[in-house]
C-alpha cells in the first residue's frame, strides 16, 4: 500500500508539472473499474484537487452529422491563438464488442491534435445514455491540474438522453444544423431547456439563408422556454467551421455568459451542483456494482429470469422478491 501511495504522488506531480503523458495514465487511472485501481484514482483526485477549478468548463454536443469534431478544431485553433491551453475530452460511442472508442476524435482533428498546448482525450462511452464516461468529471479536474484553462467535452450525439453533460459543464453548448427539420419540431425541447447557446453550424456553400432562417426560428423557440435562474437568455449564433466564420462570437459569447453567472453569484452554485451532481452518480454506480457482484443475487436473479419465461410470476412480483 505504501508503495502504491508513492506512485500515486509520483503520478500527482508529474501531472501538476505538465506531463501529458502523465495525464494520459491518470485519466486512465480513474477510467479503471478494477477495484485497486479505484482506491488508487481517488487517492489521486485528492491530491491533485487544490489545483483544480481554474479552467472554463464547456460541453458541446449535437446530432450526429452536425460537425462536433470540425467545430471543436476550428474553435481549439481559435482559443489556442488567443494564449489558451486546450483539453479536449471526446466521448466516442462504445463497441458493443470490445467496450471501445470507435470514431478515434485524433483522426478527425488533424491540426488540433498536433498542437503542444493542447490535449484531446478520445474515451469510450461504455454504453452510457447520458452522452459522458463513467468518469468524465474526475477527467475534467485532472485536466485543470495539469494547467489546461480551457475543457471542452465533446459528447456522443445520441439525441434527447443527451442531458448529463450539462451537469458537468460552466457552459453547455448545443450544436445544430439548419434545415434538418427540427426547427419547429419537440423533438430537441429537453436540450434546448438546458442549452446555454445554440450554434447553427455550416453556415457556408450557399447555406447561409438557410442557417439564418434557422437562427431566427431557435430564437422564436427559445422565448418559449421557461427562463433560466439566473436570468440569462441564451444566444443563437450562426458560424462555418470550415471558414472560420462566427468562431470568435462563440467564444464572447461564453466569455459573456460566464461574467453573467458570476455577477449573479450564479458561478460557484453551478460548481457546487457539479460535485454534488458526480457523488450521487458515482454512489448510484457503486451501490448497482455491489448489488450485482452479490453471489447470491445473482442466483437469485437467475430463478427469478426463469420464473418469468415459465409465466409463474411477473416481472413486476420478481423485482418485489429481488428486492426483499
């Protein structure tokens, strides 16, 4: 245990001094399930947590197709001009094979990935509906301890069960294409009540009208939506990825939202609600994991699988008995 606790503040200062080969064994650390490395990873987030909370944390999601990875180069190269340090955490879909990233957001963001001020961390979903990791917030603090000012998460794009991010993030960010039909649809209700800003992507090669169209109708919708505590209202841009068109408002437009929340003392309420978010997450994730490990369990849960095949008992009477 002792020379465990030695490696852990070994890997602790490597991290804090800038190693970004350090960080990548430390995100990997706390992606870990096995129970040794559990105990390890959260030694680790203590010891780094004093220096933490420095960074904008901001997560971008958006159906596929919308240009999550294009946007995210574009805008990294803008904040990477501007002095910022970049940290770049891609959730890509898992193989429902090998529990792996499939899409490898190195790929798709040449320029970016080659830049010494910034870090993109491609993990796999591992199945998770809620378009983040089983520990994305843990990766975002050791992000912030390696120097990173700036954390953008980039989620899946799975559709409406794209809401967890928002609990992660200063500021969420939706993604959307003009034209696509969704304009005056329900369909996006659920993330447009969280969205902090809406950007109309691909507003290029003729599809300017298009997306100004569409930027009109966003607005219309958003005065719809129930107001956010705060008070804030939020914007709806236009921009071309490939062009680098309407980057830089994206950017004023966080800077601005951010003023906003600490001016309304609404900043360090988010934060608060960012860890208290993580503890019931990792606490429902941990008791589910207990339950099942259960030798008896899952015998039981076994008989009680083929009680319901034989149509003796409903699923319903099988969860009171699991239960009990």
């Amino acid at each position: 245990m002792i020379q465990r606790d030695i490696s852990v503040a070994a890997l602790a200062e490597a991290l804090t001094g800038g190693d970004r080969a350090a960080l990548g064994r430390a995100i990997t650390l706390v992606e870990s399930r096995k129970e040794e490395d559990k105990a390890r990873a959260s030694l680790l987030v203590d010891h780094i947590l004093p220096q933490t909370g420095k960074s904008v944390r901001i997560g971008i999601t958006g159906v596929p197709g919308v240009g999550k990875s294009t946007f995210i180069e574009s805008f990294g190269m803008y904040l990477l001009s501007q002095g910022k340090k970049l940290a770049v955490l891609a959730i890509d879909p898992s193989s429902s094979i090998t529990r792996g990233s499939i899409l490898g957001d190195k790929t798709r963001m040449e320029q970016l990935s080659v830049q010494s001020n910034a870090f993109i961390r491609p993990s796999a979903s591992g199945g998770s509906l809620g378009g983040v990791t089983y520990k994305t917030y843990e990766s975002v603090l050791l992000c912030e301890a390696a120097g990173f000012d700036v954390v953008l998460i980039e989620t899946v794009g799975v559709g409406q069960s794209e809401t967890e991010v928002s609990h992660l993030c200063d500021f969420f960010l939706l993604l959307m294409l003009a034209g696509a039909g969704d304009e005056l649809q329900g369909i996006k209700r659920g993330i447009m009540e969280l969205a902090d800003g809406i950007a109309i992507t691909k507003a290029d090669s003729g599809n300017e009208v298009k997306a100004d169209m569409a930027k009109m109708e966003y607005k219309r919708a958003l005065h719809f939506l129930p107001a956010s505590e705060s008070g804030w209202i939020p914007e709806v841009k236009t921009v071309s990825s490939t062009e680098r068109k309407g980057i830089t408002e994206i950017w004023e437009m966080i800077t601005r939202f951010e003023r906003h929340q600490q001016a309304k003392g609404f900043f360090a309420k988010r934060r608060n609600d960012q860890q208290i978010f993580t503890f019931h997450r990792l606490l429902q994730e941990e008791l589910k994991n207990r339950f099942f490990r259960e030798e008896s369990i899952r015998q039981k849960m076994t008989l009680m699988e083929q009680s319901i095949l034989k149509g003796t008992i409903s699923p319903y009477s099988a969860l009171k008995q699991m239960l009990s």
